[in-house]
C-alpha cells in the first residue's frame, strides 16, 4: 500500500531543513522500498505571500488527502504585524484543528552526546526522557468567545476562553497511558485545578481515565509546581499530559533541559494515525537562508512520521541510529557545536545521515 | 505615624515560619522605634476548619483597615476534595481582589552563599537577578464567565476566560517601566500575542505604556519562548511583566532557577502602597509543625513590607543585610544545606537574624 506524505517546508529555515528530511524519505523510497508518494505545498507566511492567506484551500485539501504531512516551520518578524488570522501560525493552527491532529507528542530526550550542550548540572539531566503528551485542538487555543472589543467606556478588552469537554480530555488522557505503557508506566498530568474550574474538570476525567490503566501510575500537579519541578528534577518525569496552553509552556522548557532543542522532533497525532510531523523549534529567522540551521529535529521528526503513519517502525529505528551515528562521528551543526567536533551545515549534516542509512 | 500590620499565618508551615517574622517585626518596633501596632486573623484552611471559609468576613475587614498584611502559605492535601469557593486557595485569591492588589513583585535573586544550590551551571546562574512583575487580580484567575457546565448531550464542558482591559494592563506596565528604572532599564513583556487575542491587546498596551519611558528598552516574547529562554540563559532578563497566568508559571521556574525557593520573598501592592507580603514557596504539609521550615523568605518579605508599604526602607536595608549575615556565617535551614554549612530549625535561623540586627 502506497502512502501519501505532503511536504509543507514554511518559513524562514524551514526548507532547508525540509530539504534535508525529504532526501532522507527519497532514500528510504529509492533504496528501502518505502511505498510513499511525495507532495509539496505552501503554508505559513509563504502561503500567505504567495496567496494572501496562510492556509491555502488547496493546501488544505492536500493536507486532508495525505497519510501523512511533514512541516518546517513557520513564521518571521515580517508578518507579526498582521492580524491573527492572517498569520502564519493560523496555518498551523488551522492544520492541527481541520486535521483533527488532537494529539501532541513531544519527546524531551537528551543524547548523551550531546549532554555538554545542557545549562543544567550533568547529574540533573544525563538520561533525561521525558514524553510531553500536549492535546492540541482545544482549550485557549481554539475556544470561543474571543476577540477584542470596546467597551461602552471607550477602553479596549481582550477575551479567550479556555474550553475542554469530557471527551476531549478523554481521548487525550487515553493517549497519555497507552503511551506510558511503553515506557516507565508513570503519567503526570498538568493542571491548575485550585484555581481554574476547567482544569478542575481536567483533574477529575484523569482521574477516571486512569482508572483503566492500574499498571500506570498517575499523579496530579499544578502548572506552576510543574514548570518548577521541570527545572529542579526533570528526570521525576515519564509520561507528562497536559492540556494545550501549558503544553506549549512546558514544552518548550522541557525541550530546553536538554540544551539541544535543534535535535526534538514532534507528532500531532488524528484518531487514526494520521499525522502532521514538525520540530519543535521555530523558524528562525535570524539564521534562514544561510545554511546553517540543523536538520535533525527534522529528519528525526520523519522516524516518528515512519513509527506513527507509515507503520514502518523498523525503518524510524533506522533513521534514529543514522542520526546517533553521526553524532558519535562528531558532526555537529552550529547550534551543537563542542569543542572536539566538526562543524558542519545544513546540507553536510543531511548527507551524513543519509550515508549513515 | 503608627502603620497597622495584619498577621496571616495560614496553613502548613504558615505558622512557624511566620512566628520567626514576626520576631522580626517586633525586634524593629522595640528596638528601631518602628512605629507598628500588629493585629492576627485566620485564612485558608485554618480559617475554614474554624468558621467554614477561608477568608472570613472579620479576616477581610481587617485587611481593609491594615497598611499592610503579611502572610505565611495556605492550602494542604485535607482540603483539596472542597470545591473551588471554599478551597484555601480562594482565601489568598478572594484577599488579592477585594484589597486591589494587582503588582505582584516577585524577585527571582542568586544569593552568592547559595550558588550550589541551583540545578543549573554556576556560569548560567551567577548574579542572576530578575523582577517578576505579575499582574494579580486579572486574567483567567478572576475572568467571567467560568464553571462547569452539563451539555444538552450529557456531557460535562469547563470554562474558564481570560480577560484583560487596557486600564488594567496599563497600571501593571506602569509599575514594571517604574521599577526598571531603579534597575538595569529592561522590561521584557511576555505574552501569547501570536494565538491570543486577549495578550495581542496586551502587547499593544504594553508598547504604547513603553513610549513614556524612553530610558527603558523593551522587548516582546511570546510565553513559550520565555520559559524556554528562563531556562537556556536567564540573566539577559531585567524585568518581566506579565499576565497573572502566565506570571504564575514563569515566577516559580524563575524562582526555581537560584534552586533556594526558601530564600525568595514576594509583595503585591495595590495603588497606594498598601501591600500584602508572602514567601514565594507553599505551605510544604510535608514538613509542616516539625520546626524545620526556612522562615527566610517570609523575613524577606518583611524587608520588602518595609520598604515599600511602610516607608521604612533603612530597616528593610538593615533586614536584608542581617539574612546575608546568618548566610555569611554558615547557617542553614535544612532545604539549603550544603557540605560545611551548620543546618538550624526555623527558630533558630529566626533568632540568629534577630541577633544579626
Ligand atoms: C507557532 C505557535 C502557534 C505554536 C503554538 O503555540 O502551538 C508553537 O509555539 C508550537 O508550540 O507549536
Ligand atoms: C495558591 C495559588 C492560588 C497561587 C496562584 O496561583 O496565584 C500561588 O500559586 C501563587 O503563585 O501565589
């Protein structure tokens, strides 16, 4: 069976990271036998450019017709005049909401080569692994009323909700223990349930949830004490599931533990393993176009498109020891660079992957 | 003139590391001629075990009739199945509103004598000091409409809003350009402007109150980035203002950064220097009543009563100077202990300040 895989490299350094990733899927297709067919399309800023809004209607169909969908990044300095829905990140936003892509799974894992790269204490982190379950078509993010408004006075207001239904929380929760299970069968979920109703909501369904996993062990923390637990004992942490606003905090502090955020990638799961696959880092403006931005984050993003929507796991281990075969070389772009290793740019970093295969 | 102080100690360790500041406070008065007449009242769990709320109507009015209010920590496992309304949270967040605090400073300082204590590398965290400015009586915390509510489907829906006018957003940024100019002339104002409509009219605000203090630079960050930046290099901040929400998630990461929470102090003012003054950590039920609690972040808290609600800030200078003393001759309370540091009880770190003055 044939799967259809679209390519939406963004903005900024997206395609050039992009580029990378897709040599390493032609590989896996010309020389592994991976039956994909490939697609590109414009989102973000450059769809705007081009077509005056961010997500294309054509790109929208696209995206719904794939299996799977492999992202750069978007947006850039030049945009964030506009109004939010005309800005890159709706692109996105409208994909994982159009798409279904509720589910979020972002991996904080340092690689011992790159333990160095760190600000925390070495004994704080070394075998850090940590999986951020983020639900990411709800909440803050998505919920209704919002806007801004002008009151009778004359002064301006600011409104979002924060929304979650029971089976909303539900599904995400169910995600969190499956994927506990194949891990260290411990889940964390992130609330602010002393002060907020909707979380207090959140609290009880994962409480209930839980309930079908008695081999997984579930604790309750608020958001403040997480993020500062993140910083004083990362390494508490197995599964951590939490709703789409903290998600994006905590993750990308999580994310930042390691030191090497140029390395993490990150699904965004459907209810049927369809998925969009990204970075988690952004588009970086300031080092676009030059060459020098890292691939892997990218390239390692395709073994979870290959694990989650391919069903190609075998290949995804591939990828991934390509990857730590490298590193043990001692390549490094500029963002990891350590005294003792070879500085290398985007395209050299892709290459050595794709001989590592 | 003789200013009113209201004793809260709250919950948990409340108590005992509150009973250590107010050796304080009366040391200043007998001593220093610091004209104060000092008042006690319940709150959080402690006031609910005694009256059924958790901020009772006497406690309230004496409140209202104080300068300034100094408070311990509230909350504790036995009251987390309460509903919101009654939990000891709403004790703290019912005196935040009705007293009108809405600047809530709260430095994030590397006490030298403690530099061990962080999880972060020496060379990331050394002089760290920041100013967290968080807005206290806005946002989500108090936004209408909130609740849970059954759908016609059966199915239960939270709902919290975040909420935010330009007054209210203005005042907090006045506060924080304000306090930049006492310090390194930076504010980084951080927001969702990127997603949420709410914090783009924050941004707005933030940048027009920005043009009235040419001196001080101001930069924009979106929330995500700056729990990341905390992480990667936390010393490019001066002053941080932000919403309640996200002030609540990066004020303890901050905190967690000098790794001695015990250390930080807290204030939240209102429009006239009327202030309510708090350790930044919890109520820790953990170790509650075994004496062995730090009391100096709530003696800190004094300095900053001092300084700012009772304009006597050669006493605050002289407070602050004498914790540094009980750090400079090797004293430590068990959460800051360290290799060739004597470790003390709460009392006794509390009558060793005492003799430091
Ligand atoms: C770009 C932005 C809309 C997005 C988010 O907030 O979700 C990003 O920060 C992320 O975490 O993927
Ligand atoms: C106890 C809780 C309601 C409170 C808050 O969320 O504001 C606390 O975390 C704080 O930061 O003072």
């Amino acid at each position: 069976m044939s799967h259809s895989v679209l390519i939406l490299p963004g903005d900024g350094i997206g395609p050039e990271i992009v580029a990378e990733a897709v040599k390493v899927l032609i590989t896996l297709r010309d020389e592994f036998a991976l039956n994909i067919t490939l697609e590109h399309a414009l989102v973000g800023g450059a769809a705007y450019e081009a077509s005056g809004h961010p997500l294309p209607p054509a790109t929208l169909d696209l995206a719904r017709a794939a299996d799977a969908v492999l992202l750069g990044a978007v947006g850039g300095p030049q945009w964030e005049a506009l109004p939010i829905a005309l800005r890159p990140e709706k692109g996105l936003l409208g994909l994982r909401g159009e798409l279904g892509l509720f589910a979020n799974l972002r991996p904080a894992i340092l690689y011992p080569q790159l333990a160095a790269a760190s600000t925390l204490k070495p004994e704080i982190v070394a075998g850090l692994d940590i999986l951020i379950v983020r639900e990411l078509t709800g909440d803050i993010y998505f919920g209704q009323p919002r806007g801004i408004e002008t009151l009778p006075s004359g002064e301006k207001r600011g409104l979002n909700s924060m929304v979650y239904t029971e089976s909303e929380i539900e599904r995400i929760c169910h995600v969190a223990f499956a994927a506990a299970r194949q891990r260290q069968h411990r889940v964390c979920s992130v609330d602010k349930a002393n002060v907020l109703e909707c979380t207090e909501l959140w609290r009880e369904v994962a409480t209930r949830v839980g309930r079908d996993y008695p081999d997984v062990q579930l604790n309750h923390l608020y958001v403040d004490n997480a993020a500062m637990q993140l910083v004083r004992a990362p390494k508490q942490f197995d599964v951590i599931v939490t709703g789409n606003l903290f998600g994006d905090i905590l993750s990308d502090a999580a994310a930042m533990l390691t030191g090497s955020i140029g390395m993490l990638p990150s699904a965004s799961l459907d209810a049927n393993h369809k998925g969009m696959y990204e970075p988690i880092h952004g588009s970086a403006p300031d080092i676009a176009g030059r060459g020098v931005a890292n691939p892997l984050a990218t390239i390692l993003s395709v073994a979870m498109m290959l694990r989650y929507s391919l069903a190609a796991p075998a290949l995804a281990d591939l990828v991934e020891k390509a990857v730590v075969r490298v590193l043990d070389r001692g390549l490094r772009t500029a963002d990891i660079a350590a005294a003792g290793t070879e500085t290398v740019g985007t395209a050299q970093m892709g290459d050595a992957v794709i001989t590592a295969l």
